[in-house]
C-alpha cells in the first residue's frame, strides 16, 4: 500500500457544485494533513491544512479528517472553473526503516478536477 | 515576505553533463526538499535538509546529490545526466524539519537531450 493514496480522476463537475476529493494514508502517528492546488504548468500552492479530526472551513473549501477512518478530503463548495486543477494531498508520515524520529511529507499523485461553465 | 526562489527557471543539457539548481528558502525557514516531477510520476521526494544536514532522502540514485548552506540556500547537483532526468525540479521551504508545511518555489525545468 503507498503512504498516501488518491483518486486519480479525472473528477468532472459543473460550475456552482460541490466536488469532493478523497485521500487515504498509511500511518496512524501521522498528524499533519495538508492540500495543495496545482495549475497546469505551475508549482503547488498551499491552500488548506489540518491537524485535529472534524471539519475545518476556509471560503469555499473544507478539509475533513477523520484519523480512525485515515482519511482526509476536501470539499469545494460553488465550485468555479478557476478550480480547475489537479490538487494533491499531503500527510506527514515517519519513513519506516531509517531508525528516523522525524516524519517528511509524502504526496498522493494528485486528483485532476475540471469545473465546465 | 519573499517567496521561494528557485534558479534557473529552464534549463537545457546534454546527456552526460551536470547540473546544479539552486533554491532560496522564504526567510527563516531551515528546512528545504527537493521534488522531482514528471507527467508519469507525480511528486518524487529527492531529499531534505535541515540546518546543513541531509535529514531524509528518497530513492534517488547517487547521481542526485544536494547540500544546504549556513544561510539555508540550497543546492541539488545531478551529475551524468539521463534523457530520463528531464523533468520539474521543485523545492520547497518549511519553518521546520518533520513534515510540517512546504511552500513550493516555482521550479526548474530541466530538459536532457
């Protein structure tokens, strides 16, 4: 199993709805949970993060954390066609094997979405 | 603030050349990683350094190499390079070392032919 899985898409909604994108991880220690936004030929940019289980809001977008489940998703709401991106999610996760006690992040492969008019 | 400052924006090499990337973290920040992106892979962890010290590394081979200086600036050097190193280079700088949040400088695009 990767450290961090995500459902490749491509996820298709119309513009006004709510698009949903799902991340699932390895390691129950992991604490951090982070979301980034990519546009096509650009570097990922920071939008959302979380660290306790529930919801927390930002504008339009909303991350879930659910530790038991080790899941964590994110919610746009009014979703608009600057939207369009694929968004990868984050989770900070200790290297199994390196005798480390320090965890680095680890990337899923990302979730295109396309927000048509 | 600054962002992160990554240099050079492109690149262009032949097989069998070395390169060196350069990245300026966002001011006091100590920790910088280094991706590798490519259509097919995703985000591939090259390694992080903290305070001078390489604290974790990816499955790279020896060729990736990279150090960080007094100042946090950092560099990645990949010596005999393959057509299958072309790619994105990106960095990213985080207050901290252990998995805290990253903000991604805009990053290499380095092109082998």
């Amino acid at each position: 199993q990767k450290e961090v899985e995500q459902n490749s898409g491509p996820l298709s909604v119309p513009e006004g709805a709510i698009a949903s994108l799902n991340c699932t991880y390895s390691d129950r220690g992991s604490q951090s949970f982070f979301w980034y936004r990519q546009y096509s030929g650009k570097s990922p940019e920071l939008i959302m993060f979380i660290y306790s289980n529930g919801d927390k809001e930002d504008g339009r977008f909303t991350a879930q954390l659910n530790k038991a489940s080790q899941y964590v998703s994110l919610l746009i709401r009014d979703s608009q066609p600057s939207d369009s991106a694929t968004y990868l999610c984050a989770v900070n996760i200790l290297p199994s094997g390196r005798g480390s006690t320090l965890g680095r992040l680890y990337f899923g492969r990302g979730t295109q979405l396309t927000v048509w008019p | 603030k600054a962002g992160v400052t990554q240099t050079p924006r492109y690149l262009i090499k032949t097989r069998g050349q070395q390169v060196t990337l350069s990245c300026s973290p966002i001011s006091g920040h100590r920790s910088v990683s280094w991706y590798q992106q490519t259509p097919g892979q995703g985000l591939q962890f090259l390694f992080e350094y903290f305070s001078e010290t390489q604290r974790n590394k990816g499955n790279f081979p020896g060729r990736f190499s990279g150090r960080q200086f007094s100042n946090s600036r950092s560099e990645m050097n990949v010596s005999t390079l393959e057509l299958g190193d072309s790619a994105l280079y990106l960095c990213a700088s985080s207050p901290r070392t252990g998995g805290t949040e990253a903000f991604f400088g805009q990053g290499t695009r380095l092109t082998v032919v």
